[in-house]
C-alpha cells in the first residue's frame, strides 16, 4: 500500500524526509510506512516536528545506522534533545558524535550514559566521554533515560500513527 503522510505537512517534501531517512538506516521501500508512522508519532509525543525532525536525521541516521540503533531508538534520543531545548542541528550532529566517541571507545551507548548519571560529576564525566560539544547533550540523555525508553516505545508500537494523525485532522475539519 501507499505510505500516507502525516497531516499539515507538504506531503511531496515528507516524502523527500521519509526517503531521505530509509536511506540513511538502509531501509528498503517496504518499510516507508513504518518510517512515515514513527515521524508521525514522533510529532505527537516530543517536541519534533517535520523540519526538526529532517535536520536532525540528516546529520545522525548515517552514524546510528553504523553504531547499531534503528530508527524508532534514534527518534527518540533526537526527541529527547529537542525535548530538552537543545535545537535539532545540534542534536543530530551531537548524538553523530557521540556515537562516533564512544565506538572510538568500545562502550555502547547505555554504558556511556550509566556512566554519566553514575557520577557524582556528570557534566565533567560527560566532557570526558564526549568532549565539549556533547558533553551538555550527554547529560542531558544520561538524565532523561527512561523517558528516552518510553518515547522510544512508543515509537515502537506507531504502526497506524499517521493515518490516525490524518482522521484526527479531518475530524477536525468536519467538527
């Protein structure tokens, strides 16, 4: 079946994004709907929005695809930071090099973060895992892990998201 958009967004440019991001995780055509249904999620349970959501993908889906991480615990890390008032470029090209920080240095991304909460100076255990750029960005994530899971659950579990987005906006239209 056609991927449906999620509502309120130029549906040629989700498009271009949900291309974009396939791309960027590998994923093959048959997974569009799941890519246009996490971003719709992810519209509706973080502070992401279309654009946010296209900055940031684009700086970090290449490396989360290396480290490991699908899309559904990517959107989430991104949302998480977005979230938390940290703008969509820099979360993208700051959870890119965090990942690339810690294969450097053999850690997976919960053990770094356990690391940081653990601390009893989590900013300066941060700089040391990720230098100055992520050290705020690794707090950040260290602090905010179960919300991180919940979100990513969430994500998880979009399947229908963006049809449900586009009832709900024709409901509105009709109401």
């Amino acid at each position: 079946g056609c991927a449906r958009a999620a509502p309120g967004t130029d549906r040629s440019n989700e498009a271009k994004i949900a291309g974009g991001t396939m791309r960027g995780f590998g994923l093959d055509a048959e997974q569009a709907q799941r890519v246009v249904d996490v971003m719709a999620q992810s519209f509706s349970k973080s502070s992401l929005d279309i654009e946010k959501f296209k900055t940031a993908m684009a700086a970090a889906a290449p490396a989360a695809k290396a480290a490991g991480l699908n899309i559904e615990q990517t959107t989430a890390l991104i949302g998480t930071l977005t979230d938390n008032q940290i703008d969509a470029s820099t979360a993208g090209t700051g959870l890119r090099n965090i990942l690339l920080e810690i294969n450097k240095r053999g850690l997976s991304l919960n053990d770094a973060l356990d690391q940081i909460r653990n601390s009893s100076d989590k900013l300066g255990t941060s700089f040391d895992l990720f230098g100055k750029r992520g050290a705020t960005l690794g707090v950040i994530l260290a602090d905010n892990q179960e919300g991180t899971a919940a979100l990513e659950a969430n994500l998880f579990n979009a399947g229908g998201a963006a049809q449900e987005m586009a009832d709900k906006q024709l409901d509105t239209l009709n109401g």
